[in-house]
C-alpha cells in the first residue's frame, strides 16, 4: 500500500512518495515545488508517479492552495485527501498548547517525526525540535512525549524584508555570517542568523532546567542547512522530519499493511 506524504508550507510544498504507510518505508520518489508552481503537478512530477494507494499530508497554506492540491490527487488517481491537524494527543504525543488544534500541523507531525527518530535511536528524553523554513519554530518536549510549548519566530526571509521595508538605508544583497560583522550585508545576515541560533540556545536552556535531563536537538526545514555552520550546541539536521511524522501517524492511522 504506497502512500503519497504532502507537506505544505509558506512557500514550497515538498512531497514524497512511499512504497508502505509506515516508517522504514522505501522512498520511490520525492520533490519539492514552491506555491506558485503547484498548478503544474499534474502534468509534471506527478504526471510520471505510479497511482498512489494514499494520501496524508500536512498543511499551513491558505485553504485555497489545499483546495488546489486536492483536485490534483483527484483529477490524477481520484486519490482522497487525508490531511492532519494538531490534536490533543496523537502518535504517542500529547499536546500541550491552550488550544491544541490551533498549533500548526507541520509542527506537530515535524514533533511526531522527532520523537519516532529519538526513540528509534535511544532511551526517551527531552527534544527541542527546530523547523527553519518560512517562519522558525522551536518546540520543547519532554521525555513522555508532552509538547510543553514553543517559539514562533521570523525566517531569514521574513527578518531581511521587515528590515528593508521599515528602514531607508537597509537595501542591500545577502552577506556572511561574521562575528564582528563590519558591512551592513553581513550585519543583517549574521543577526538574523544568530537571532534564531539564540532563540534555540534559550530553548535549551529551558527545558534543560524544567526537565533536569539534556534535551536533545533536532532541526529541519528547507533552510536547516543555513542554521548548521553556526550552532553552538550539538543538534543533529534531519531532513525528513515531516515526513517520517506522517509516516509514524500513517501507521497509527492505516496500520501495517
Ligand atoms: N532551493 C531553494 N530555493 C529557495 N529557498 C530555499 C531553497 N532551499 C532552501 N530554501 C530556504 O528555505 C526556506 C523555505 O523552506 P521550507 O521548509 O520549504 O519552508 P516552508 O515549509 O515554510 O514552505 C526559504 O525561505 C529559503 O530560505
Ligand atoms: C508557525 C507557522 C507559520 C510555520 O509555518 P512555515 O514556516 O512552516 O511555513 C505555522 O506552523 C502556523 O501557521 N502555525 C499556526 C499557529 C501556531 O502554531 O501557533
Ligand atoms: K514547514
């Protein structure tokens, strides 16, 4: 039984295609597309994918890039959508927001994909979960699965635009990241950059001192490679974690097949 995972952020959907809805799954393929691009699936990547048996997806777009996507899978395989919404508890997670079903979906399956990937490689413990794409998101979750909280902060995109739109003299190409920083280019890169390594540093920090144990750190998204040269803290870049998340929720949802 293959499924088709979709995850639908900001700015690109990326998907992959499995040969079982469950983890350990054989990729059979993969791509990515940004938003303005999605229309051309059906005749493009998609066109050449044997039909898929599945479908389930996560998204944070607007609903009319959703609906878009959604008759494509049916035009293509007349495939049903399934797509996940946080919840207050799911895949051996439990959700602590105020309002579980408000947190983003990307979040809580990237959370679900962190834990099976934790605990796939050892006893339990605390994670800090970072997702660098469009906007960043630092989550914190302690070793029984409880997702205590996280941070919502701007991307590099996001961070760069706000500068330039709310000041004159902030027109300028993308620099390096520096310590000392000594043009205006490497000034806005490296503080956006180490803006959300700090944002990652505290978040640490937090759990560290509200769990008593040493969390450990896991990043993706599209722009998780940016953030690696740069950490100070021992992290691991896991790019799949979306859609190992799916496939984790995939084998709650559709069970082995
Ligand atoms: N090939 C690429 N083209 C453009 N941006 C890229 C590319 N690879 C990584 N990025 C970076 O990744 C970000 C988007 O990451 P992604 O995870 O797709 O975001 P989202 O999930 O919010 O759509 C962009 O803002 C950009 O900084
Ligand atoms: C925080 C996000 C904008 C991240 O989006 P992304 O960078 O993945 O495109 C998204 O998860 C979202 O819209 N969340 C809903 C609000 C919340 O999680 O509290
Ligand atoms: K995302």
């Amino acid at each position: 039984m293959s499924l088709l995972a979709i995850d639908i952020g900001n700015t690109r959907l990326k998907w992959a295609l499995y040969d079982a809805p469950h983890p350990g799954a054989a990729i059979l393929a993969h791509g990515a597309e940004f938003l303005e691009q999605i229309d051309a699936l059906s005749e493009g990547a998609w066109a050449r994918l044997p039909a898929p048996d599945r479908m389930l997806g996560c998204s944070v777009a607007a609903d009319a890039v959703r609906r878009r996507v959604e008759a494509q899978l049916e035009e293509l395989w007349d495939l049903p959508a399934q797509w996940v919404h946080a919840s207050a508890a799911e895949a051996g997670l439990t959700n602590g927001y105020d309002h579980p079903a408000r947190l983003g979906a990307d979040r809580w399956v990237a959370m679900v994909g962190a834990r099976q990937h934790a605990l796939a490689h050892g006893p339990a413990r605390p994670m800090v979960v970072v997702m660098v794409g469009t906007a960043v998101t630092v989550e914190a979750v302690d070793e029984e699965g409880r997702f205590l909280g996280g941070f919502i902060l701007p991307g590099h995109g996001i961070m760069l635009r706000a500068l330039e739109s709310g000041t004159a003299g902030l027109h300028v190409p993308t620099g390096e990241v520096r310590a000392f920083p000594t043009n205006t280019s490497d000034a806005l890169t490296s503080g956006g950059t180490y803006a959300i390594a700090g944002a990652i540093e505290r978040m640490v920090q937090h759990v560290r001192a509200h769990c008593g144990a040493e969390p450990a750190c896991i990043m993706t998204g599209g722009a998780g490679w940016k953030m690696a040269p740069h950490m100070s803290i021992a992290f691991e870049l896991v790019d799949s974690l979306i859609f190992d998340g799916l496939l984790e929720i995939g084998r709650h949802r559709f069970g082995p097949s």
